[in-house]
C-alpha cells in the first residue's frame, strides 16, 4: 500500500505539533508495510525538487524561495493558487511515476488548489486540520487586532466575516492595502469558498483536532458527514491509575503547574505566567516546556513577565520525555487564548496522569445544550451530527448524557474563562487548596474527553480509514 503525506516537517527533530505527527504517523506506517512517500516544502533561494530515502522513509523536498506561499497578505486568492507550488507538484507527480497512491494525506498550510489536483490520483483523501486554515485567512490565526484590543488577552472568533478579516489586514499593513480593499474582498471570499469547496466536495474526511472539528461544523458549515473530531497522540501506553491515585494522596511540599507548548501567543504562556506572579507562593511552581526561539517578539514578552523564582523554563522537550516529565507535574494548564482548545498537549498530559486547568470550552457547551435537547425533545434517531462527528451513536451519548453534565459542573472549578489570568489564578488557587480531590477531578476529565476528544490509537485509525 502506497501512503502519501503532504506536510511541514523538520527533518533533523520535529518540533510542532503537525511535525510530530507527521513523524510519528510515518514510523507507524511503516510497521504496517506500508510504502511511505513524504512531500515537505523547504526554502531555498532556487526552485527544484530532491529526493532522498530515510530510514526506509522516502522524502520529497521542494525548495522554493518562500516556504509558506500564504504570506501574500495582498494576495488572498494564493492561498489557493500558487504557480511555482503547482509546477512542483506536477514535476513530482511525473518523477515518481505513481499512477495513483492507495491514500494521501493532507497535512500542511500549503496552496488549497494543491489538495484537488492531487484528488486525481488517489481514492482516498484524507485532510488533517491542525488550525482552521482549510477556511480561515492565515493572517487571521495570530490577530493583530485581538493583541492590541485585549492586550495580548483573548482572540475571540465570535464574529467571522470578511470584512473583520480585511480591517484586521489593515491594521497589519499598517492601511498599505485599504485602496484595494474591494478587490481583496473578492479575492478573500473566493478563497474561503473554496476552502469550504476543498472540505464538502473534494476530501473524503477531514480528521481535525478536538475543536477544530466542532468550530468547522457550528462555525463555517461543514458537514458533519466530512469530519471526524480526532486526537490522535503518540501517547499509547495504558493509564497507571494507581500510580496516578498515590500521586495525589498527600499534598507535596511543592506544588508544580507544568505547561507543555513551544511559545506562542496561540499557546497563552503569558496568561499563565502572570497568574504565577499573582499568586507569589514559594511553595507554587510553574515549569514552562517548549522551543522558546520559534517568536522572538514573544520570548522578549515573556521574558519581561517571568519572575525566576516562581518559574523554570524547561526548554525544548521530545514526545519519548512526555510521560516522565507528567509523573512530576500536579496540573497542567495550558491557557490558549482562543475559543478553540486544540492543543494535543492537553490530551497527552491528560492521559500521562496531570489533572487539567482548563478554558471554558465553548464548543463542548454548544455541544452538551444539543445533546441535551435532543433529549427533552425525545430524538430517537440512530445518529445525530454530532455523534457522526464522534463516531458514536446518539443513544449512547443520551444514555451518559445525565453523567457527562453532572462530570462537567463537577470540574467547573478547573475551568477559567478564556485569557483571563484572574479566573486562573482562581483555579490555580483551587487545586493548591484542594489538592487531596485533584484525583476525583482528573477521573471526571478523562471521562468527559474519553466521549468528546476522542484519544483514538494509531491502530484503530488504521483499522477504519487505512485498511477499509
């Protein structure tokens, strides 16, 4: 069986969450006998393609002069066309000459014209959300204007249209490009019609991570037939429920809050770091792991924030270090200021044992309010789009429903409302002072995200998808 997967990726150590996957996604693929291809875009001061075979894996490079072609901020409509993307594509498609590949595997932020083309040459195509960039302006993931109005506080997604998109572009270009507004407004909704095109039309299903797959559906109308809301982490090994249990039997003499994330503003480590500061306890530390380089702007916010004796940083870490890092860890806490929760961190930390602080998650209420409505009006159908987004069957979510809302009033202490720093150190404060319950808080998240998040293993998605 023949597998291609399109996607950035580092080939000397994976460092984000796609890169990760990609890597991991590929070892595991292998194992099965699978015949791996892997398409990465480099940059390079010339246009060409090289290919080279590691560790049995085979690796397409294309070099062109701009990695990421969606950084036209004046050219929406190239985050759906690029030429020099496209020529590379059929060059490739040409030297490998491969008929067709038995599945392909749309990772990366790259040109959307790309992912039909390559539609001609397979039977299956698989897209993988980690952002919304599928149906999303790129520019519009880090908003300059979020940052300014809330003071690098919360990005809200609450009002989506173009025109908020164009007046955020304009505050980024400084008004370099508010003459052409007109035209750039046709140019974006083509390219967010498109996107919806490439979703409903083109990709078989759109595996997309946690609430990237419910922001999809309530937000921009994408069927529920095409998603499946997915973590697929490299977490495998069943859960110490023991170890975990003794862990949280006696209160240490410190309490470590651990955040796993390269920083970012979309990751929310100044959220975190100045709830620290407010709480000011010798006894409370905070442990910052991730790649501190990929913004410097940030690192140097950050670092204006961070108090050493409250907080370590703890650099880069390595998927293998996961598991003993969290034996070590009392929460977690990861405060991404967006509606979406979509880190797979929070997953991975999760099942390795952490209790979670958590935002409030907006979708997983859209959610519950449903479900509960499909109950009080006596809906018996045997699946409802939101069980189809979670492969499972509407009775068998009504049947725990009375469990999943009692679960989820039971852990709103944990929850904290979306980039407020205030209601963190709340929650913070609240695990400190009830540190001997963290257990009973942590069993209710794995219960609530076991049905909502959907930590599949690799096998299993290999058994529905790959080997169907």
């Amino acid at each position: 069986m023949k597998i291609l997967q399109v996607g950035n990726f580092n080939l000397i150590k994976p460092r984000s969450g796609e890169e990760v996957l990609l890597d991991y996604m590929s070892k595991k693929f292998l194992e099965y006998g699978f015949e791996v291809h892997n398409i990465l875009f480099v940059p390079a001061p010339e246009v060409k393609i090289a290919n080279y075979n590691k560790n049995n894996i085979n690796y397409w490079l294309f070099y062109r002069p701009k990695p990421f072609v969606y950084m036209s901020l004046h050219e929406p409509i190239s985050e759906v066309y690029d030429e020099i993307s496209t020529l590379l594509m059929l060059e490739f498609l040409k030297r490998a000459k491969f008929d067709s590949f038995d599945v392909v595997i749309w990772h990366s932020a790259m040109p959307l014209s790309l992912i039909e083309l390559l539609r001609n040459y397979t039977s299956r195509l698989y897209l993988f959300a980690h952002s919304l960039y599928y149906i999303n302006p790129f520019w519009f993931d880090i908003s300059v204007k979020k940052i300014q109005t809330n003071v690098f506080q919360c990005f809200s997604y609450d009002n989506i249209s173009v025109d908020n998109y164009l007046e955020d572009l304009h505050i980024q270009t400084n008004n370099q490009f508010r003459q052409i507004n007109g035209y750039l407004k046709k140019q974006l909704q083509t390219r967010i019609e498109y996107g919806q095109y490439i979703l409903n039309e083109i990709a078989d299903y759109v595996f997309a991570f946690m609430d990237y797959a419910s922001a999809m559906y309530f937000d921009y109308n994408i069927s529920a037939k095409k998603l499946r809301k997915i973590a697929l982490c490299a977490i495998e090994e069943p859960i110490d429920f023991d170890f975990v249990k003794q862990k949280y039997q006696q209160k240490p003499n410190k309490f470590v809050i651990g955040c796993l994330g390269n920083w970012q503003y979309l990751k929310g480590q100044h959220i975190l770091v100045k709830s620290i500061n407010e709480i000011n306890l010798n006894d409370v530390v905070c442990q910052l792991y991730g790649s501190t380089d990929l913004n410097i702007n940030y690192k140097n916010l950050l670092a204006e924030l961070i108090n050493p004796s409250l907080i370590q940083i703890k650099d880069v870490y390595d998927i293998s270090d996961i598991k003993s890092i969290c034996n070590n860890l009392h929460i977690h806490a990861l405060p991404m200021p967006t509606k979406h929760q979509t880190a797979l961190t929070i997953i991975e930390t999760l099942y390795s044992g952490v209790t979670q602080i958590l935002t409030e998650p907006q979708y997983l209420i859209q959610e519950l309010n449903l479900l509960k409505q499909y109950k009080e009006n006596n809906v018996n159908q045997l699946n409802s789009d939101i069980a189809v987004i979670h492969e499972l069957y509407l009775h068998n979510l009504l049947d725990k429903l009375d469990t999943l809302l009692y679960n989820f009033e039971f852990i709103r202490p944990l929850l904290f409302k979306c980039g407020d720093y205030i209601t963190l150190k709340n929650s913070i404060l609240f695990a400190y002072d009830n540190f001997e319950t963290l257990f009973d808080y942590w069993q209710k998240q794995i219960e609530i995200y076991s049905v909502f998040y959907n930590k599949d293993s690799f096998d299993t998605f290999v058994r529905r998808y790959i080997l169907q």
